[in-house]
C-alpha cells in the first residue's frame, strides 16, 4: 500500500509539472496532474490483473508479442521499397502503425495460448513437473475446499476449467430454487477462495468441443495438463482412476481425519430411530458416521453406551456395528466415550 501510494503521488507530481514545463497556467495544469494519477491508478490495477496470471502464460505472450513485432517490422521494411511509388506518401506511416498493432496483439494472444504446446527451453520438463490440481463442479459446490484452504493445508494454483465456470452459471441461472442456491453457493465458494491468501484461482479457457458431459472434459483435461482432480464425486472419482487419473478426494481426506474406533472399544451414543435389521437401532457421531446398535430399536430417543464389535470403512463414509452395554447415565453427553 506504502509503495502504491508513493507511485501514485510520483506520477501525479509528474503529471503536473510536464504540463507547467509546456506552459500551461493554472488550473490546466491540474490537468497533467490527473492525467498522471490515471496513469498511476492504471498501472497499479494492471499490476493486480498481471499477479493472478501464470508465469508460463506471461512468458508466452511476451515471446509472442516479440516476433509478432519482428514479423511487422519485416513487412514495414519490405513496404519501403515500394513507399517510393505510392501516391499518398503520408499513408505510409498509418500502415506501419496498423501493422504494429495489429501483428503484436496477434502475437500476444496467441503466445499465451499456445504456450502449452511449445517444448523449446525445458518448458516441457517444467509442465511435467507443475502440480495441476484441477476443481470439479461438486467440490466447489460442497464449500469444504474452501476450508481446508483457510487452513493453509491447501496452497498454490488451482485450475478451475471454462466449462466448470459455464456449467455452474448455468446452475446458479436455474429456474429451480434449490439448483440456483447451490450454484450460486459455488459462485460465493470461488470468490472466497479468491480473496483468501496463499491460493490463486486459474481459470483456463481449454475446451473439447467433440467430448460430451463435464466429467469427461475434466477427464481430458487432467490428461493433457498431467494433473489431479479436486472432486468429491464417487462416480468421477472411479472413472478417472480407470484412466489413471490421480484423484484427490475431499470425502476421503474427511474420512481420514476421523477419530479412529477399533472393536472391543465402548462409547456412549444417542439412539435416533430404527435400523434396517428387526430389533437395530441407529445413532450418529458428532461428524455424521452412523452407528448400528444391535438391540436398542427399544431404546429411541434414549443415550445408552455400546460396545464397538467392528467399523467398516468404505469411500463413500465409515460404519460403525455395536451392540448394546447398558442405559447411560442422563448426565453423559452423547459422543465418543472410550474406554479400555
């Protein structure tokens, strides 16, 4: 903020005293000094604008802005052996402009798309070794990606697709209510990761026009850019690995963070309503695992303590089988209890 300052009062001072220098009287001169503070104010939002952009895109559109202008001074060099015999000679100039203009936007552009597919100067060898972690539509949506950012477990560049961005527009754009809240609830996810520090949000325009469905398109482009997929989809979590895909799953991550349960443990729960089984109640930990009782379908609404007989742990969450010790004491709060 200092520094920005600092170069905002330098190019306002400027601004004021090239216009005194040309002798402008006051207030003409507050002119020059506005003019340098847009300048300024310009510089600085390019300056935001340039920091979310890679290196590897800036590197590109650079180099190709270089032989953009390199091609339009070959043009213009070869155009002045024929200015001679050009009636309006004072055409000339607006033709080398144009093809300035013209050549080194082309060449910008184009540099900063196409960069992927340039292998000069290890470029190749440093794609290969970029950690791409890639959002799906559903992770975003989810919102805990969000939090394990504000954590700082989570830093760097995340890719978020074209089509994911399309795709959750179009939900948020949904005549249904529910639809619209939850994309719109991704639109709010991205914005705050956005803003958080330690992670940049990338989004790149890369597209398969011939490939149907968001999955598949995430899919491919996990392929081309050798990256991960950020998702808490199971059926893409399974799709992706069959192609070797490297998923990064956010239920798993939750699932792993879960206080371990061995059999043999006991614990004291609050039975919620019946199981499947005749004579099964069920109950739930603080973070969603259910818990099978055996023999406390009697006991609804009532907090027994149980003893663990076995956990089985699968992708989609964790189950706990247990059958029941005894009616806990009212004063017990319902939750894990171990005991040996």
């Amino acid at each position: 903020m200092i520094v920005r300052s600092l170069l905002l009062l330098a190019c306002s001072v400027s601004g004021y005293f090239i216009a005194f220098h040309y002798n402008w009287q006051f207030p003409k001169t507050l002119i020059g000094l506005l003019f340098g503070a847009l300048i300024a104010l310009f510089v600085i939002y390019l300056e935001k604008t340039i920091r979310k952009v890679s290196l590897r895109v800036l590197f590109g559109g650079v180099a190709g802005m270089i032989v953009g202008l390199l091609i339009a001074f070959l043009f213009a060099y070869g155009l002045s052996f024929v200015s001679n015999i050009m009636e309006k000679q004072q055409v000339v100039p607006w033709i080398y402009t144009l093809l300035t203009g013209v050549m080194g936007y082309l060449g910008l552009v184009l540099g900063s798309k196409k960069i992927e597919e340039i292998h000069l100067f290890g470029f190749n060898a440093v794609k290969e070794h970029d950690d791409y972690r890639i959002l799906d539509t559903s992770v975003i949506i989810d919102g805990r990606i969000a939090d394990i950012c504000d954590t700082g477990f989570l830093e760097g560049n995340l890719i978020v697709p074209r089509f994911v961005l399309d795709e959750l527009q179009y939900i948020a754009d949904s005549s249904d209510s529910m639809k619209r809240s939850r994309g719109r609830r991704g639109l709010e996810i991205l914005n705050r990761m956005q803003r958080g520090s330690g992670i940049t949000i990338e989004v790149v325009d890369q597209d398969f026009p011939k490939i149907k469905g968001v999955d598949a398109k995430l899919v491919a482009l996990a392929k081309k850019m050798n990256g991960k997929i950020l998702t808490n989809d199971f059926n893409l979590n399974k799709v992706a690995e069959l192609q070797g895909i490297k998923i990064l799953n956010v239920n798993e991550l939750a699932n792993a963070l879960k206080p371990v349960v061995l059999p043999g443990e006991t614990m004291t729960v609050k039975v919620i309503r019946e199981g499947k089984e005749p004579g099964q109640g069920v109950a739930y930990l603080d973070d969603g695992t259910m818990i099978i009782v055996d023999n406390a379908q009697k006991h609804l609404g009532a907090t027994v303590e149980v003893l663990v007989t076995s956990v089985l742990q699968t992708t989609a969450g964790r189950m706990i089988f247990s059958e029941m010790k005894g009616i806990a004491s009212e004063k017990k709060t319902p939750g894990l209890n171990t005991k040996n």
